[in-house]
C-alpha cells in the first residue's frame, strides 16, 4: 500500500514536470529558428518524454523504500525542479542560452542520480540510463540552436 | 561528510525553485491587476522565500537520513516540481486561473509533506509549519486576484 503511494507521489512530481510541455508550447518562435538535420522528429519528443517521466518515477519509487537513500532522493528532487525549470525558460521565455545552462545542470545531477541509485539498486540504476542518453541529445540539440540562432537569442 | 553533501543538493533544488522568480518577473502585468488590501509588501516575497527555501531544504536533509523516509522524499519532490511550476505558469504564462490549481495542488502537498515529516522527526515537521502557513496566503491571494480581474484572466 505505501509502495503504491510512493510511486504514485512520485508519478505527480513528474506530471509537474511533463506539464510544462503542455502549458509552454514550441509554438511558432521555435519553429522559426534553425535546427540541425539530427533533430528528431516533432511526434518523438512527447513519446520520448512519457515515457522518462514514468521511468523516472517507478526507478524513484524503487530506491525509496531502501536504506541509506538520502543523497539519491536529494538528486531526484534536484533534477525533477530543473527539469520543470527547462521547459519555461526555453519555450516560454525564448532564453536559449539560459536554457542550455540550466540543461547542462540536469544533465550532471542526473548522471550523478543514476551513478547513485546504480549503487543502491541495479535495475533503478539502469532505468535512468534512457534518460540520461535523451538529455545528452537534448543538451546538443540546444547547444546547436544557441550557436546558430544568434539573432533569436536574448 | 554525505549529510553536507545531501543538504547541498537539496538546496539546488530550492535554488532551480528560486530561479524562477529571478527569471519570471511580476513586471507591468502584475503591476496592473488589482490586489486585495491585504497583499504583502513587495519586499516581504523575497525575503519570506528565501527563507523558505533554506528552511525546506534543511528539513528535508533531516528526512533524507532517517529510515522509512520514502513517502517524505516522493512528497518533497513533488512540492519542489510543483513550486517550480508556479511562477512561470503565474508570471510568466499570466495564467492565473491555472496558478491557482497549481497552488491548491502544492498547498495540498505541502501539508501532507508536513505530516510526514513530523511523523518522521518533530523538528523537521514544525520547520514545514511556516511554507504552509505562507502557501496559505498565497493560495488566498491568487484566489483574491483570479476572482477580482476577469479580463486579464486567461
């Protein structure tokens, strides 16, 4: 019963996070800028993106209920407010370069996470590798569009 | 040594948290909505989050280190992820009916939190007791603002 509570808490924190892809549109801004020839497609990123969110949380909700849990479940909460920060700095309020930043930030808190909640749980550990594979592509992604688009950066 | 290191990151988390109130900014739109005569001064926002966001951090770096944490830290990841929300969704998107589902539903969270951790140690529950309170208020005045200025409602 606790179990199911966690996970399902954990399922809220990131449906936080995921709704900021709902509210924060790429709309016609994002559209306008250039992008590399290696962006996936439009329909891959709410797929990709779920199905993180619902990894992210049932990995969390794993290494919770162990002892000696403490700096993973500081990471994961670390890394769920950057992640909810990314998506309003960037397709919000068009801050390219700020979003990179804030991208580079997630990107080494969640390979430290995934570092930690490997040494706590090998499946967990290995359920955020998907994640931290997509934030190096999302962090190239938006490093390219910062260096190309210089004239939409503010 | 790991108990510094825990209340480090948690207080990254406030800090991505705090983040969006340095990015999304009241500015003119906020200016012009009317306000209840009860709205605190604009210096007390700042200054009460701030502290705030260090008293959370701490109480959940107690937390982190006990056993049978898991609920507590699935709940404070969640309000973090929820917090994180707010002020891009509320000043950024000028969405104030959506802030205040945002707010009701971190309120809600904040108070659960706050029950656990006391459950878990009296000292870290009773520092919740001062973001309730203030969430409280918030709640109150973004209700206030939602029902008294229609027209900038979106």
């Amino acid at each position: 019963m606790s179990e199911a509570w966690i996970f399902g808490v954990f399922l809220l924190a990131s449906g936080a996070a995921a709704a900021t892809g709902v509210i924060f549109k790429p709309g016609a801004w994002y559209e306008s800028l250039k992008k590399p020839s290696w962006t996936p497609a439009k329909w891959v990123f709410p797929v990709v993106w779920t199905s993180l969110y619902l990894l992210m949380a049932w990995a969390a909700a794993r290494v919770a209920v162990l002892p000696e849990n403490g700096l993973a479940m500081a990471l994961f909460a670390a890394q769920i407010a950057l992640n909810t920060l990314w998506t309003p700095v960037f397709f919000g309020g068009h801050r390219i370069g700020l979003g990179l930043a804030v991208l580079v930030c997630l990107l080494v808190i969640v390979i430290w996470a995934a570092w930690v909640f490997l040494s706590l749980d090998l499946i967990a550990g290995f359920a955020m590798a998907p994640y931290v594979l997509w934030l190096c592509l999302a962090t190239a992604l938006n490093y390219w569009i910062w260096r190309n688009n210089s004239s939409a950066v503010s």
